[in-house]
C-alpha cells in the first residue's frame, strides 16, 4: 500500500473509480513517492459518487493541488468528469477491466472534445507509472529543483536496459 | 427542426453534446411527434456546461420526465453523467462524430459500470429513432393507450418492407 | 442459483440462449430479488429453439411482463428476435463468449435498425446487472413505489465507493 | 435491375433486409443469370416482417429452392433467422450500411452459434458475388452439368487478369 | 481422435494447415460421423506444403469429394487456395491461433476477392461443427436421404436447449 | 497561418512531422493566441530529421520551453521520440492521415512504455485543441496569472452551448 | 504508367493482384527509377491464376530476380503465396480496397506463420513507396555502389521536411 | 538461451526493447544458429537508451552488419528510429506486451511514413522465427551459398507438416 504523505500538503491528487483499480494505480505512488511529491489518494466514482467527485474536483485548486491523476476502466468517464470541474491538468489512466482489453477505458479516455483535455497515458501498469512521470514532470516546469531528479530517474531507467543486456551475453 | 410541445407537459427529456448533433437528433423529435408525445430538448454538454448537465438531471424527474435521451459522440460521456444524477431510464445514443466513425462514442456510452445502466442504441440516425421508439415502449409499459400505436408502427414499418419488394419483381 | 418467484406474478422475462451463460444471467435475478421485482427465466434460443422463442416473445405482453432481458453471445440474435416479436422494452446483454471478447456480441446486439430498438447494456456481468436495474427504473416510470428503492440503491452503491476508499488511508 | 426469372422454378432464393441493399445485392442475379440459374428475389427484413421472414424460410425448402442467399448491413441477424427456420445451405453476405463500415455486419453474420452455420462471404459487393458463385458451386455438387460452366467462369476470371497486365507493359 | 472412415469413399475433405488445430478440426469428425457422412482428413500447408495443397485440391473433384473444409489460423490462406484451384465449395474456419483472438483468420478467409467464395463460419470450435453441418446441408441439396437427418439434428439441437431450461426452475 | 510571436520568447515547442499536419495543428496556434502563450513551431520528422529532431528535444529545456506538442500520423513516432529527449512535459496528438483513420497514430502515441510518457489527446483537429489548452493549464501551475483566463475560457466555451441550445427552441 | 527497364535485367520483380491496384503499386516504379533499379511488373493473382502466379514465383529466382514485391487488397493472400514458392524476400503491400479500410489486408500479409515470411509495409501508397526502398536496402546488401544513392535519397527526404518547414515562418 | 557468435563477425544485429522480450527474440538467436549466421544481440530502447539506439544503429553499417532485426512491443517505435539512423534493412517484430494483444506493437511498427520502411513480420513468436529466415533471405540475394540452406530449411517444413500428417489417420 502506498505511504500517506502526512506532513506534506499534497500536490498531486489521485483518484480511481473502485478500490479494484487499485493494483493499478499504486504504481502511480510508489514513482511520486520515489520523488517525494506528496500527494493524497482517493477512490470516487464518476457515476456512483458524482457529488463527492465533482465537489473533489471543484476543490482541487483551493486545497493547492497542481495535477490530478484519474483511473479508470470500461466506459471511463472519471478523468473528463473531473476536467469539466477543474482548470488544473487532468491525467487519465485507462484501466483494462472489461472483455473488451481496455480498448473501452482507452477511448473513453483520450476523445475529449475540443478545449476539455485529458492528458492520455497508456493503458494499465505502464501507464500508471506514465501518469506519476507526467505529473513530476508538469510540476518541474514550475520548479527547477524538480529537474535533476528527472534526469536521475532517466539515467536509471537507462542504466538499468544497458545492465539488463549485459547478461545476455 | 422539431416543434416545440408547448401545450402539453413533456415526458421525455432530450439532451445533446453539440448543436452539431441535432442532424441525428432531430430524427427522435420526427418519431416522437408522430406517436404525440410531448418532449423537450436542450443542448448540455457533459464537460462544458456540468453544472446545468447535472441540475437537468437532478430536476428531470421532478419536472414529470419519464425517460432521458442523451446523444453524444467522441467520448461520449453525456448518457452517463446524466444517469448518474437521475434514476430515470437513460437511453444512449452514440453518434458518429469523429474519424474512428463512432466506435468511440458507443464504447464509452454503453460500457458502463455495475448498477449504473445507460439504455445503448445504435450508432447516428438509426440510433436516434431507435431511442424514440424505445422510450415510447417504456411509457407503454405505464400506459396502455400508447401500445396500439406501437402496434400501428410496426405494422406502417412491416408494410413498408414488403410493399417496396413488390416493385422489384 | 436464482430463486424462483412462485408467488408473485412475474414482470420480467430474462431469456437466456444457453445454460452456459447462465453464470452471467444470474446477475440479473440477484439484482431483481433484491428490489422484491418477481421475474421468471428461461433458456431459449434464437437459432435453436425458433418456434419456442417468439411464442414466448408473442406471448410476453400478454402475459403481463412488462420488460424483457435477453442475454447471448457471439452473433447475438437473441435480443434483436425478441424485439422483432414484441413491443415491450427489450434490454439485450451482450455476453463475452467467443474469441472475440464479446465484441462480436455487443455489435450483433446493438447495432439494430431504425425503428427497431434493443436497450443494450454492458458486456458481462456489469452488463447483467445493468440490466436489471434498467429494468426496475423502467418499471419505476410506472409505479412511484419503486423509485425509493432505486435512490436507496443508488445510496448504497455510493456507500460502498465512499467506503472502500477509508481503508486506503 | 435483375430479370425476373418466370419461366423456370428457381433455385436459389435471394433475400435482403432492405431496399437499400439491392444496388449490392444485384450482383448475385448479374452472376446467376450468367449461368442461367433461375433464382427468386425478395425484401424481407429479420426484425420488421419476422412472420413472412420465417414463413419463407419454412417454406422454401418444399418450393424448390436449393440455396439461399440473405444479405443484410448493422446487426445482420437475417442469414441467421433464416437458418434457423431452414435446412437449407444459407449464405449471408454482411453490408456495409453503418458507420462501422460493415464490421457490425460481418460479425452478425458469421459468429453463428454451433451447430447453425451461415456460409459468410466477404463485406459488400464482392461478397454479393461470391455468394453467387458459392451458390453455383453447391448446386453443382448435385448437377455435373454445372461444373464446365464453373471452369469456364474461372477461366474468365483467369484470363481477365492476364489481359489486364498486357498493357500494362 | 476422429475415426478413419475406411470402407467408404469420401465425400468430404477435411484439411489443416498444422497439427495444432486438430484440436478444433475433431469437431468436424465428430459431427460427420454423427451423420455417418464418410471423409477424409489431411494436414497440409497453403505455405510450407504448397504443391502437396494445390495437388490435393485439382484432385478433390475427380476423387467423388464434394465439398472441402479447410482450417486454418493467422493469415489464414489455406481456404482460399484450396480455393483457387477447385470448384468444389470451400468452407474456411477461421482457427484461434495468434495474440489476435482469431481476428486476423477471420478477415485472411472471409475477405475474398469477388468470383472466389469461401464459405466461412465462426472462429474455432463452433465454426469447426458449424462447418461440418453446413458440409452436410451442402450434400443434402443433392441427396433428399440426408434431409430427415438434419431434421433430427436440429430437434436434438432444439431439446438440448429446452431440457437446459428446464432444471433452472 | 499562424503568427509568429517575435517579440516574446516562446514558452511552448509545436512540432509536428510534415507540412501535411499543419492544417490540423494550426488550431494549436489559434487557441495560443487567444491567451497570448508565445510559441514557436516547426516541421520535424522523427524519421527523416532523426539528427534535428533529437537535437531540438535536447535544447528545448536550455532554449526555455516549458511543454512541447508534437503532432504525427501512421505510426506517430515523433511524440515519444521527443520525450526520449527531454524531461519537459510532452503532449501527443494523434493525427488521421492513413486508411485506419488515426487508430494507428492513437496507439504508436498513447501507449509508451513505462516511465516514459506522452500526454495523449484525441485525434485530429479536437485533439490540437486540446494540446493547446492542456499546455496552458500546465503553464498555469506554475504561474497563476494564467489562471482566470482559462476560466474565462471556460465560461465562453460554456456560453456558447447554452446559446447554441437556445434557438433550437 | 511506369517505363518498361528493356535493356537491363530486372532485379525487382513487381506483382499485384488486381490492375486496380496500379494506382497504387506504380510508386513502386517511380522510386525504382529513380534509383536506376531494372525491375518488371506483372498483373497476377493468387486466386483468379494461382498456376501463373506460382510458375511465375518458382521461376523468380532463376530469372535473376533479387526481391519480390507482391500488393494485394482484402483477403491478400498474393504475397504469402508467392512465398510459399520462392526462397527471395517478399515485400508485402497490403492494400486499402475493401470497406475495412485495409485492416484486412494489413492482417492477411503479416500474420504469417513461423518460417513463411512476409516483410510487410504500410497500407497504401506510403507502404507501395516503402516497398521499393526497402527492396533497394536489400539490394545494397550486396551491392554497395548502391548505398551512396540511398544516403543521398535520405537526405533529399530530410531536406525536404526541413525547407517545408521555412515557409511557415 | 543463444549462445554468443565469439569468433566470426556479425552479419546480423538484433535488438530488443527490454529484457522481457528476450523470450520471444531468441526464437531469432534459435534460426540465425541453424543457419551459422553470425550475429550480435542488444538489448536497446528507443525512449530510455535513445543516445546508445541512435548510435548503434549509425554504426551498424561500418561494422559490417548487414541487416538489423528490432523486436518492440507497446508503442513499438524501436524498428522506426533504428531505420531512420541507418540505410541497412530494418525487420520489426511486434511483440505484444500489452493488454492490446500486440495490435498496438503490429501498427506502430508497420505504419511507417512514405520513404522509411521497416520490414514487419507477424506477432510474437513466429514472427521472431520469421525475422530471422527474412534476414537469411536478404543475406542470401548477396551470397548464394546461403541459398541451398534456406531450400533445406523449406523441406524440412515441409516434411515436418507431411509427417504430422501421418499419425491422424
């Protein structure tokens, strides 16, 4: 289970539409807690508890959140239900969780309409990791501390495939 | 255009994404004026206008609605957003409106989640009157008079077949 | 295994087109029983069993059902033979039977002609539960005394989000 | 427009959904008045003339009719509904007629349950002559006078394209 | 394994494009014998045993086979070979056998170029029976003995479904 | 044609993989404007520019981009390789310029491999709307003045739905 | 329509199933030569002359021929059969001539079974102009006057991104 | 796993885009030592080892690579931005490493833009095998000794097809 970053007013929100999601979405903590963004978790649905999501949403910028993460699967409205009630940058993980392999959640996801944007990563684990990166990145623009640490996460990741192929040999 | 049923209260709440969608929509007003049956129609959008979205739902049945009809196309969330907030039977109508030619639309209008159903009909123009038809088959199941109508409809529409193989022997 | 309501005089009729998708289907009673709606259920074949399927369709009306839920997969006739047969709502449940995941069966589902609709839901087991609260709010259009129950529904299922997200902190 | 073939008792019976499909489905008579294979053509719609549509099913093997051909576009449930009400070899060709360009069709068309064949041909024109062609080859399996006329269709074919490439040098 | 029906000149061909679909193709045995139609059965390759498959499929007419079926997963071409060189009906299932659910065979049979049919039934195991019924209904265009048969099958089909019915109650 | 800001130094990087893709990625440049974002734009290739495409990535941080748009067709290889540059927050849009209507761009986009994301918006011209406002609201995290205009942004987006709806009355 | 190479010995030997493929396959030509390279064309299909087409394969390498270059729509099986004769490279043009926008023979051509290859391009034109370069690399392999003119062709194409982009500054 | 070519030079480099995928790339290793090519292996990423992928692939040529084999799954651009470093022909293996099946791996690797083809094989495992015998194939247009091997290897598929044959009956 992800720590709760208790001292530290979070930045990031994320939330996910069922604890189901969760598997998923963990990933999301453990790369921002690899970076010591604080962040706050929560499980709200779009259609089954669109009040507390909305008001969420609503609350997102006062509270001093600069990004949000959304997951979710099937006909996955959470990420642009929450774009329709905040300014801030939205992030949507489509979550495989349907016969139809995700594909549903993908779509759901990434068709927003013109000037209501949901900033897309890929389906599943990968994107989860993927939509903790974005936001580490977003938050970087505004704050330069953030960049080393970036380029630190890149040159491991790069290390790690060069060591990966070493035993091959 | 559909005419307006000022003088009897609607029954059934028509709601689009865009005015662009009213090509399609406009077919459910044709339907249901020839089976008389007061409705009204607004353009609301789920993640443009969210607040007066979710008050219409919220208000709909309040107002004496019987049945919603959402048509929307991209990630077409409206047919769920409006469910979220009513308990009126919601019908989906996913229209073809971006170039992965509505397969978008009706992956995120009918995959909804567990205990919160959207009544999913086929994609663009067939859908729109299959929305009519099917929500005056939903105020026949509560009014008796309607049903001889639907009787006559499929008889006008089973008449319509056979009469246009007669001119091609 | 659903319980068979003997006393009651059934107001829906859940078709199914084999046993084998009965584990699905089940979805539909455990929903229905909840809300104290009796419903009757029979394995009845769009292909197979011909004859049987639209005496059973012809005879539903009359009968007194007021809805119709039919699950199939595959090339999913099912719904749309029902519907060809019957003026009453018919909500179909594409279900995931094939290599295809059920694409094939949502398709065949919902995809029907102007002026012949069939409710479709989600594929799967979301899909039969969808159905049958589809059908209660159906009902409700109908009887004031049912709605209650569907807020209180609703309640629950918020609950359960609301819930299941205390434990993640 | 396909010449009624009064003089002969046909064999092979060629229906389709809808008026719309005659400008694909006129490429099975092109083929099958190519070797004078008396046929029958008739609109018959699986969901809004399902009495006639079953009727001539059940009818068709006692009048003569050797194979049938059902073309039909969207939830294409008619090849099936008139296999189901038939032993006769039923060949359905899927039409393009919905803005999944045909997919829907197919789908409908060939996923048929075990033990209920449809013999599939490709989407749309092709498909219209092949199920043509298919038709011959069946009739030919119980009437040997076909079979030069068969191997002279293909010679045709085969020449055709040696032709079309002379010029191209 | 599907018995060798020695005593009998075949009149079905049976082939596939490797061992790994026998597992599919027995269902085509064990519906022939069902109908005690004699056959024959083959592994041959439309790619790695391309003159063994054009040599059996020139040869097919001239042995007494009257109808082919052909097996095969991937860019399944093996139907559409045999295709070519016969004016036998080929009938094409379309076998389960890439990351692609089968999709890819599906399209790689059905999808003939006009003037060159293949029959095609559904993906896997319920195409490989429904090929062999079809192969029957082929042979009784020819064979009147044959239709009383197929009769009986569909009853049985029809009972298996009604008895299913039966122990839900 | 998109003005170029001379006078500011541009915040946001377009870039897009041919001359093809400007007339859906000028809708970026027509929403910068409207809230006054400097940018720059150019023509790279991530497969006929390899050398200037890296080299621009790499500079972009240093040159004081803060988000980066790459817009490409087929397989849309130009946003991931632009991340693979830069730690600067990169948004993908996915452009249709093939048979298979932008799916192929949407997938090569959207579905990068962990930790190394691409913020992914619809396909074609929505989606250039999106990137743009997605850039500004991710601009807007690190500077507040930003805020209000896209609330008003907002407010005009929903206006112009809510008057749309009003002369369809 | 593309010079006929008289005087030189083909090295590329291009075949299409359908002369309404030439629209496409003739930018085959035009970058054949444009890099001098001898080739010759032929009209020939797996299907309609599967005895020309396979002679014409089984006699390719004799001939001289280095690489064969096979386009095809629908079910394209025309490159794997080509394949399944010769022991040369097969490129493989998958082309857009079905309402399946070349999905369908995208699959037919790449899906090959292990040990048969196909090397598959892009679906239409891109992938026709994709064929020929690629059939110039191979060429290069062994002969490297020919690298030179592809470096030179690259650079043309990067310069061409490049100069587009400086007009719309 | 493959055992490492010490003493001859490589005429082959495979790379993959991670570790995992070393399961199906050895099918390559598998092939290439049954026809003693001598090749090299690497594990390099497009997106997290881009500097090192960039490099290899520029001096592939010089050291006397003579065809270049890329396996990638996900957004699979490995095979593009080697091919857009190097004149030497590029075979992309598609792997599928994501809940898409591969589609995504299949479209980004094929779709390449016009003038920079990769050479795609099938999905996964036989499409490994296939890279490998199409690499064998190119080496083979600029080595004849290569050829009586691939003929070779062709009969024992063939041969192996025939005797799985054997035991069925």
């Amino acid at each position: 289970m992800c720590a709760k970053k208790a001292l530290q007013k979070p930045l990031v929100g994320i939330i996910m539409g069922s604890k189901s999601d969760l598997e998923i979405m963990r990933e999301v903590c453990i790369v921002l807690d690899s970076f010591n963004i604080p962040y706050e978790m929560n499980i709200l649905s779009a259609h089954r508890t669109p009040e507390q999501t909305s008001a969420y949403a609503k609350g997102a910028e006062k509270k001093g959140l600069k990004v949000l993460i959304a997951g979710a699967g099937c006909a996955a409205h959470l990420a642009g239900v929450i774009t329709s009630h905040s300014i801030l940058p939205v992030i949507g993980v489509p979550i495989n969780a349907s016969p139809l392999n995700g594909l549903d959640a993908l779509l759901s996801t990434v068709q927003m309409p013109g000037g209501m944007p949901v900033a897309t990563v890929s389906i599943g684990k990968a994107g989860a990791k993927n939509a903790a990166i974005l936001a580490v990145e977003i938050l970087a623009t505004g704050d330069k501390a953030i960049r080393p640490k970036l380029r630190r996460y890149r040159a491991r990741l790069s290390k790690a495939v060069l060591d990966s192929g070493k035993d091959i040999h």
